[in-house]
C-alpha cells in the first residue's frame, strides 16, 4: 500500500467509537487522515476537540437531517465553521426513508443551512465545500440545491446507496460523490454500477463509521475508518486499478474538495 489514504467521512464522537484505539488502528493500517462528520453543533464541538488533539483529523459543523425534530440555532454554527479545523459545513440534506422526523421539518433546516452557507460565502467566511446527506431523497435534495443558487461542485453526496441513473443526475450538477463499505455488497450491484461512472477527481471514500462495514467484514461491529482499506480496494479493483493508484485519486480529492492545503502528513 502507498501508506496514505483519508477516510472522507467518519464519527469519531459516536458512541460507539473507542476514539484512541481507533485512531491508533487507523494509522496502523496506513491512513493519513479523517474527517470527522458533525450532526450538530454540540457534535461540531466535540469533533473539534479531537480535531485540535490530533494533526490527521479534522471535522464538519452542520445538522442532520435526523435532528429536524429538535429547534436549533444556527447562529451557534458560526464560530465553529471559522475553527481552523473545520474543513466543510454538514453534514445536511433530506433523509426520505425514515418517516421522523417528517420532511416538512427537514427541508427547512436544510434550506436555512444552504442560506447561511451562502452568506458565510458573501462574507469570505467559512470552508467551501458542502456534505450532503440524501438517502431515498436525491430528486427532492436536487431541488434545494438548484434553489439555493449555490455551485454544485461544492456538494458531497456521501454515502452514495442509488443506482446508475440517479448518479447521472448529481454528475450532472458538478456535485461529487463517496462510497461506503455498501458499494462492496453483493446486494447492492446498483450502487457497485453507479461508481464506475464517477469520475477520478469527483471520486472519493468512506466508512460511515461505525455504520456500514465494508466486505469481507460485514457485521463486524462497529465500522472504524481503518476499514476504509476495503472500500478503496474493492473500487480499484473494479477500475482495473492498484490499490496504490486509487489511493492517489482519492486523496487527491479529498484534499482539494477539504481544502487539506498541506495534505495529510505520510
């Protein structure tokens, strides 16, 4: 292996995640860097601890969907997205597979988030690029975007679950897109079919972590970004590529779209 890769996006605060001895088999397996993906500005703050603890992690301020049940002020958002190590707002979107909270809650936070993306832009403030959660969703997160009159390169659609088709319609807006351990699931050949039409430099990976273990080691519980390994070499091998030669590719968007202007540190 070339001994860098970045997990695009991971939950270094979950529950779940014992955060030292993931870090630690991170590196081991030869990551270089995680990003660290918030689901509210109380997780923002945290991620950030870790972020400011540690020269390969950096972290994400926005609210997730699944949060639209709970009021929220957006103004708290501000002086984490001007942290130093803050590197994308999100993540945010529109989640249509669970029924709660309803899509009449979502949509506006959604919304409020992209027009407060857009005046940190007027003002210089505040990273570029944009994580967007969309599960079962796509056409209506599409909609948002298109109204917010925000570029579509800057969007991230992580966690990619739908098929050839639909990912034509996000290529189509500039936006970029990352996998999971699912593309590696044999019952999920659409998702599989959908990254062969994503493009190098709007390619990236992830682990979701610790949801979503990639093959060989799905069921293993929790998913550590360490695992990450698994989704890159199962799309190298796909591309007709060495796991080394992804890895660039990968990496190289990684930094561009999180405007890692150092990279990480091999």
């Amino acid at each position: 292996m070339g001994g860098v890769m970045i997990d695009s996006h991971c939950h270094l605060t979950n529950r779940q995640i014992n955060e030292p001895e993931v870090l630690e088999q991170a590196r081991a397996a030869g990551l270089t860097g995680m990003i660290s993906i918030a689901t509210d500005a109380d997780d923002a703050m945290a991620a950030s601890v870790i972020a400011e603890a540690h020269d390969d992690v950096w972290f994400t301020s926005g609210i997730h969907p699944s949060e639209a049940g709970r009021e929220h002020d957006l103004d708290m958002l501000w002086p984490l997205i001007e942290h130093p190590r803050c590197v994308a707002w999100g993540e945010m979107g529109l989640d249509g597979h669970w029924p709660d909270p309803p899509m009449a809650r979502q949509r506006p936070l959604f919304e409020a988030q992209l027009e407060m993306v857009a005046e940190a832009t007027a003002q210089g403030r505040g990273p570029r690029g944009i994580v967007v959660h969309s599960r079962k969703a796509v056409d209506e997160v599409l909609d948002v975007i298109a109204s917010s009159g925000l570029s579509g390169d800057r969007f991230v659609f992580h966690c990619w679950t739908d098929g050839p088709e639909v990912v034509e319609r996000v290529l189509s807006i500039g936006a970029l897109v990352s996998f999971t351990g699912v593309v590696t699931y044999q019952n999920a050949p659409e998702v599989a079919a959908a990254s062969d039409l994503v493009p190098p430099d709007r390619l990236m990976v992830e682990t979701d972590s610790p949801y979503l273990t990639p093959e060989p080691h799905r069921g293993v519980r929790p998913n550590t970004p360490a695992m990450v390994m698994h989704v890159a070499a199962f799309l190298a091998k796909r591309r007709g590529l060495s796991l080394d030669a992804l890895e660039v590719q990968t990496d190289a968007t990684a930094c561009c779209f999180y405007q890692l202007k150092d990279g990480p540190k091999s």
